[in-house]
C-alpha cells in the first residue's frame, strides 16, 4: 500500500516494482559468477522461459458488485496463521548475492520485515541456528539436500527442529546437478569452492567424519561434501525420513499426479509442485501448467508451488489453481544484490501489493474466493 501509494504520489521508489525492471538492474549490480549461477537454468532455458510466460496462458475473469474494499490475504500453514499466502523459496547461493556474503542474514531480515516465510537451503553461507535468529516471529522452513551419510541427514534435520524452524522441505529433483552449459562454461559452481557449506563445516557429524576443522583445510572438507552430496531417495526412503523428525515434512518437486496421491498415501504433510525454476529438468512444460492435476490428486493435503512467478497476478493464479501457498526464487535474490534485505522486501512488497490490488479489482476479498473462482485457459 506504502509503495502505490507513493507512486501515485510521484515519489519515485527506491527498487524497481515489477520483474522486468528489476532483473535489468540487477544483471547491471552482480558480479557476472553470480549472476550467471542465479540467473541460469538447465539445457537451453526453454523452461525456465516456459515457466514464467505460461502464467499468461492462464486467466481469470473478473467479478463485479463485490464489496473488496477489505481484503483478507491470511493463510494457515504448517499451524502458524501467516499474513500473506507467499514464501521465500530455498536459495543455495543467497549469501553471496550480497557484497558482504550474508545474504542468508538479509533474507532472513527481510522475513522478519514482511512477514514472508523463508525457505533456509541446505547451502548457505551462514549456520541455519544464525539464520533462523534473524527471521523474528516470522515462521521459517529448512531445506534438506539429503546427504548421503544417514547421521549427517539426521544432524542437520535435528538442528534445524532444535533451532526452531517449522518444516522439513526435502527436496527431491536434485541428487546431482542438472546440465547448466552457463555454469559448465565457465566452471562456475560456487558451493565447489566451499563458499556455501556453512551448514556442512558446523556440523558436529560433518566435522567428525572429515577429523578435523573445516577451515584448516578447506579442500578435503570440500572433497568430503562433493563425495557426501546427493543421496539418491527412493519412496522405500520415506519411512526413514519420517523416522528423523516430528516436524511435518514437504516433498519438493513433485509434478506428477501420481507422485502427488503415492506421496499423501505415504503420510508426507505437504507437496511442493515445483521444477526447481527450471534448473534441473529440460522438459519444457511449465511447472504452473501441472498444478492443477497435482492439486486434484494431492485432495486436502498443502500444495507448495513455485517456478516462474514473477508477479503478483501470477500469485493470484496459482492460488486459484489450487496453490495453498506461492513461492518466489530469483525475484528475490535480485532483491537482495540491489540492497540486501530493505530491497529483497520491498520486492515482496510490491508483488504482494500487486497481488492484493488484483484482488481488489477482480471482486475477490478472500483467497477462498480466489480458489472458488479458478483460472482457465486462454
Ligand atoms: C535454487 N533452488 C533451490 N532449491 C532447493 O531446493 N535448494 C536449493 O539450494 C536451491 N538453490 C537454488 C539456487 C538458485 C540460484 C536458484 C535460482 C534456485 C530452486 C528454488 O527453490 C525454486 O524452486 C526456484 O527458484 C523457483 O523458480 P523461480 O522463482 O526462480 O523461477
């Protein structure tokens, strides 16, 4: 509201308001490594490109003589009340999206500012216990790239429920790293040279198994996470997985139908519909134009869903394609490379004004309304 307003009031605001104008600053503001590696997606970008322009295949049609002069935009996940159906999606290279390296400490900053959940990736360039501190009342969920020595797994899961975040979202899609020809061309992958393994070097099981202090050698600590990184999961894994923690967990990546019904029959408490940006699998079809079937076959169980939302309409869509909450990735590292964590929120910001405005104008002042109008085809 502060932002529209200001801009009706001809102030001009500090950080871009819409996606367009804030990847043209921030491709001019990041250093190149970095930027290729948050920018970048898998094989020839056609899904990443898919997954953001898809959202305009879908459309809702608006609804007049409604009294939306309040809006209620407030969800229940994970047993918080949240104020906004929007998160922070797990960014491996958040820290060093900033100049000072923590930019896991500005994400976390910007939480506590808006409101917004962050998803904390295994990757990241400061200890989760540090990060979570910094994210006040907000709610915050861990990312668990499931390493493949089992005590290692339970020791991160332990930390993060111990430090208090509110979910365990395991991510599914990324045993090993999809072909990216902008990283392999220029040999660019950043957790490769240690710089996003904090998680890793403070962890007691980590440090007993390489039998010595990360820092004092840092190559045998990196060749030591190369070597534990990707455990292959199966469904014959989950029982394991539930066996770790109390926390209820998330499947991220599920995009098929039948993966969404075998995954709730397996007890799991959330599905996160999600192609990983773009990043991982070369298929080509959008990850927006598969949530519908995921929500069918998911029934009453949260549907997580990111990739390619950009916008505030675009949130507005995927809630009423059956999303319970929407994720955002890139817009918000952007963010952070602009101006840590008064940009990254002023980002969210504006794309959570943008989704409430249209449902102002729309005539939908709930997000059940949002649900029960749905989006078709164009
Ligand atoms: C990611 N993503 C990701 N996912 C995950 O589960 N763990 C991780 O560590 C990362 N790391 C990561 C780094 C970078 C630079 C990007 C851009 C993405 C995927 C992320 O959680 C999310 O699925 C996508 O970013 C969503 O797509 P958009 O919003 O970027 O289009």
């Amino acid at each position: 509201n502060a932002i529209y307003l200001a801009g009706l009031g001809g102030v001009l605001p500090k950080y871009p308001v819409d996606f367009a104008t804030l990847k043209a600053r921030a491709e001019a503001a990041m250093p190149p490594a970095i930027l290729h590696y948050v920018q970048g997606g898998c094989g020839d970008e056609y899904t990443q490109d898919r997954n953001a322009l898809a959202f305009h295949d879908w459309g809702m049609v608006p609804r007049m003589l409604v009294d939306t002069s309040q809006r209620d935009l407030s969800i229940e996940l994970f047993g918080s009340k949240l104020p906004s159906p929007l998160f922070m999606s797990p960014i491996g290279v958040t820290g060093l999206c900033t100049q000072d390296g923590h930019g896991d400490l500005a994400a976390a900053r910007a939480s506590a500012q808006t409101g917004v959940p962050l998803t904390v990736s295994t990757l990241t360039n400061d200890p989760l216990e540090d990060i979570i501190a910094a994210t006040g009342d907000t709610p915050a969920y861990f990312q668990l790239y499931t390493p493949k020595n089992h005590e290692l797994a339970a020791s991160l899961v332990r930390r993060a429920e111990n430090a208090g975040y509110k979910a365990i979202v395991v991510t599914l899609d990324t045993w090993v790293t999809g072909w990216r020809p902008r990283d392999l061309n220029n040999a660019n992958f950043p957790q490769l040279r240690g710089h996003v393994l904090q998680n890793y070097f403070t962890d007691p099981v980590f440090r007993e198994l390489l039998g010595a202090d990360p820092a004092s050698d840092l190559r045998a600590a990196v060749l030591l996470w190369v070597s534990l990184f990707g455990k292959v999961l199966t469904w014959n894994d989950l029982d394991w997985l539930r066996s770790l923690t109390r926390l209820p967990i998330v499947l991220k990546g599920i995009c098929h139908p039948d993966d969404a019904r075998r995954a709730v029959d397996a007890g799991i408490d959330a599905i996160y519909c999600s192609n990983h940006g773009g990043r991982q699998a070369n298929g080509g079809i959008a990850a927006i134009d598969l949530l519908p079937a995921v929500v069918d076959a998911a029934g009453a169980t949260p549907v997580l869903f990111d990739s390619g939302v950009r916008s505030g309409s675009d949130v507005v869509k995927a809630l009423a394609l059956g999303a319970t909450a929407v994720g955002i990735g890139r817009p918000y590292a952007y963010g952070l490379a602009l101006g840590g964590a008064e940009a990254a929120a002023h980002v969210l910001r504006s794309i959570l004004a943008e989704a409430d405005l249209m449902m102002a104008v729309n005539g939908y002042p709930t997000i059940a309304d949002v649900r029960s109008a749905g989006a078709s085809r164009r």
